[in-house]
C-alpha cells in the first residue's frame, strides 16, 4: 500500500519523539527521515522502525487489505455506487443533449432548451450519489 504525505509525516514526527527521548543520534535520525522521506510503500518505512519501541507510525500497525479491497480496521466510509445508477447517470446526459438539439430545431423554443443537459447532469449526480 502507498503512503500518504500525512502518513510519511507522522512517521518523521516519532523519529522526533525517538531522538527527543536520546533513543536516536541526531546522524541516525538524519538517516532514517532521509529514508522516511522517501518512502513509498509501507515496507519501506518497517526497517526504519524495526528497532525502535513505541512510538511508531500507526501505517505500520494496520493490517494490509483483503482481497475484496476492503480493510477490516478501515471500512469504506460511502457504499459503492450500484451499477444501474452508474448506467442511469452515463447515460441521462448525452440522452437530454440529443433532446435538447431536436427541441431546439423542431419546436424553435431558443436557447434554454440546452439548459435540459445541465439539469439531466444534475439530477443524475443526486441519482448516483444518493445512498
């Protein structure tokens, strides 16, 4: 799993804790945020603090996910979205901009009929998001 900008900073905030507590050199310390800097994986950042007793970087204390995609210490905070309403949306916008042209030149209503697609969009986001 990918880090975070905000999970790489926590983890440089316990090296601070580390040196503040004489546990890390200020040379070793330049080392490891060195490395924790350029972590990108969360296997990165377990040698940095494999050595080290609390605190640490809560990333490293997660399990890795499932293969359903879905993590048991972080469920998915908005369901997925169900495949008619994804259907209905992708399809709502084009179909309101094909009535809005044959309005347009059929009936001469003017301009507003091209307000149809705007609208078709949004009652269409409100369909796919709706839970």
């Amino acid at each position: 799993m990918r880090l975070s900008d905000a999970e790489r900073q926590e983890a440089l905030d316990a090296l601070s804790e580390h040196v503040r507590t004489g546990r890390l050199e200020l040379s070793e310390f330049d080392e490891r945020s060195v490395g924790v800097s350029g972590a990108k994986f969360r296997k990165d950042l377990k040698p940095l603090f494999a050595d080290l007793p609390e605190p640490r970087p809560s990333v490293l204390e997660q399990r890795p996910r499932q293969d359903s995609g879905v993590s048991r210490t972080n469920p998915p905070a908005v369901e997925p979205v169900q495949p008619w309403r994804q259907r209905l949306a992708s399809l709502a916008v084009p179909a309101a901009a094909v009535l809005a042209i044959a309005l347009f030149f059929v009936t001469r209503a003017g301009f507003f009929v091209f307000l149809i697609p705007a609208a078709a969009a949004l009652l269409a986001g409100m369909v796919v998001n709706r839970r």
